[in-house]
C-alpha cells in the first residue's frame, strides 16, 4: 500500500511556470499576454492596464510588490545602474522575501499545473527567484522577450526624457539583461523579439510552445488567432529599427549593441540556444560589463547626490564643496550658505 502510493507520488508531474525575463519597454506585457493564450495562467490579480501599457501589463500585483519591495531592500531604484554584489544575496532580509513569495505562490498559483508570471526586472534578480523556485520544486520554463536597444529608448523618452536618453538607456538595458542570463540555460528558455511577435504573432507563439514543449490544442489555436486579430495593436507600435540603425547611431553603447546582436540571432533561429559560440561571446561580454561595475556604482551615487540636491531648501546650493565655501575671497558668500543650511536644518527638524 505504501509502496503503490510512493510509486504514484514519484510519477506525478512538476507544476510548470513560465517565467518572463527582459529590460522595460521591450514587449513583455504582449509577450506574457501571448503566454496566456497558449494556456499558461496569469492569475486573478492582475495590475490593471493604464498610462504607459494601456492594453494591459499582465503583471501580478502581489509578485510585483514583493519585486518592487526587495528591490529597494537592495538599495536599488527602478533606474538604477549599480551590479548586485554576491553577497547581497545572503542576508536575511533577502531569506525574509524569499520566504513571502514562496508562501504566497503556493496560496495563490499552488492549484494551476501551468502558471506564468512576468516582471521586467525578474532577470536582474534572478538569484532570489531561482532560489524561490527550487524551494517550490518548480519546472521552470524562460522566455526572455528582446527589443532593439534604440526602440526601447524611445519608449522610454516618451514615459522620461532623461532614462530614455540613448547613454543611460543602454545601460539600464545592459544590467537587466546581461547578468545571470547564462543560468537560463540550465533550463528549457527562448529568446522572442518584440518586433517579430508584431509582424508574425501566430508563428512567434508556435515558436514558444514548441521551444517550452507546451500543448497546441484546438482551443489554443483559435486563442492564438484571437490574439493576433483582437489583442495586438499595430498602433501602438511605434517604432522599428534594423541591425544597420545601430551602426548609424553613434549614442548606442558598444556592449549594449554586441549583446543585442547575439540574443537577436537567437530570437530568429540563426543559432541554437546551445551554441558553444554564443556562451563563449556571452562570457566576454558579462566579463566586459562586470568590468564597469565601479562606474556604474559611481553613476548611480552621482544621481543620488542630484536628487538630493533637487529636494533639498538650498537646492542646488548643497552640491557646493565645503573646501571652495571655505575660500577667503568667498567668505560673505560662505556665511550666507552657511545661514540658508542652518535654516533648512531647523526646517527639517
């Protein structure tokens, strides 16, 4: 009796996720709601559509929260550049998280065999999800959703002018997509390119099923065409670019542009997620970017330093180097600083 009943347990399936990986303004709200035609279940408690993806983000909005708030527990703002030290990923404060979200996935996806979930900075935190993931005993399945690098600048400027500036966007785009994408490979992944899903969503959605061994049933057919007729809108998409753009343009970070051409030839099956050439150039390119880690941490204090400023009583007044206030030739000016800190701190009191 006991026996037939290991015998059963061993035999029952893995729950399935699949999980969407990819920079904002790269098309991962169309992709996840591509995912939910080809059966994959989202869940009841969607973030509602609005503002800047007004068909919808298919993001929920419990697993966003807990998202958004490790985020900060890390220190990090949603444009920040900054790479996550390994040691950041053992703390308790990281162990507290973990333990949310998995109690919270069994609460509320714990009855779906199939059930997907997306978040535009999943990749970036990887380390926290893979581990939430093993200790649900999930099979997990990846699609990591592409864009060219100018479009998703331009998306951005459009939300704000300053992130979406083709320098800093590049390297948003770089420390969300770059570190960790080598653990995806452990796992059944496809890479899908946002411009290809417009242009061809039947196919791309075929293309997903087939590379994360999903069923194509008669319903699923006809939920794919309900998807390409009803749910895509050629309007909103505002912007194309080719291979060529990215030569043209000479604000287009180089590492950025490398690690788009690699993951685009993946995206069109001109190599196989297995090509022992593309891991190789991968290597390079994390290599590369880990290289940059000081300047981008110098970046990201650079930008705290003027948003402090901004809110501060002085204003840009408190950007002013104590050693130039200290200046004889400047001593007035010194006093009238002084008096305008002082001021503000009892304000702030």
């Amino acid at each position: 009796m006991g026996l037939e009943k290991a015998e059963t347990t061993s035999t029952t399936p893995k729950q399935r996720v699949v999980v969407v990986l990819g920079a904002g303004r790269s098309g991962t709200s169309a992709i996840t709601r591509g995912l939910q035609a080809l059966g994959v279940e989202l869940g009841a408690q969607l973030r509602p559509g609005g503002g800047k993806n007004p068909t919808g983000f298919f993001e929920d909005e419990s697993l966003l929260k807990i998202n958004k708030c490790f985020r900060k527990a890390l220190g990090l703002r949603a444009d920040s550049v900054s790479l996550i030290e390994p040691q950041q990923w053992q703390t308790p404060t990281v162990q507290a998280f973990q333990q949310e979200a998995i109690e919270d996935i069994r609460h509320r996806f714990g009855r779906y065999p199939l059930w997907g979930y997306k978040y535009a900075g999943t990749l970036r935190l990887l380390p926290f999800w893979c581990t939430v993931f093993h200790s649900l005993d999930l099979d997990v399945r990846y699609v990591m959703a592409v864009r060219n690098p100018i479009s998703v600048a331009r998306s951005r400027a459009k939300l704000n002018p300053h992130r979406g500036t083709q320098e800093k966007s590049d390297l948003e785009w770089l420390v969300n997509v770059v570190p960790y994408f080598r653990e995806v490979r452990e796992r059944p992944f496809v890479v899908v390119d946002y411009d290809l899903v417009m242009t061809d969503p039947v196919a791309q959605l075929e293309r997903i099923a087939t590379a994360l061994d999903l069923p194509i049933t008669a319903t699923t057919k006809a939920a794919i065409q309900e998807y390409a007729d009803q749910f895509l809108n050629p309007d909103l998409w505002h912007s194309r670019f080719t291979d060529a753009d990215l030569d043209r343009n000479p604000c287009v970070n180089s590492l950025t542009r490398e690690a788009y051409r690699w993951l685009s030839q993946l995206a069109s099956d001109e190599i196989a997620t297995d090509s022992p050439e593309f891991w190789r150039e991968w290597s390079r390119i994390e290599n590369a970017l880990a290289n940059l880690g000081p300047v981008l941490r110098y970046l990201d204090q650079v930008e705290a330093d003027l948003r402090h400023a901004q809110r501060s009583f002085l204003g840009p007044l408190q950007a002013i180097p104590q050693a130039w206030l200290n200046v004889r030739q400047n001593w007035s000016f010194t006093r009238l600083v002084t008096k305008l800190r002082t001021a503000a701190t009892r304000e702030a009191s």
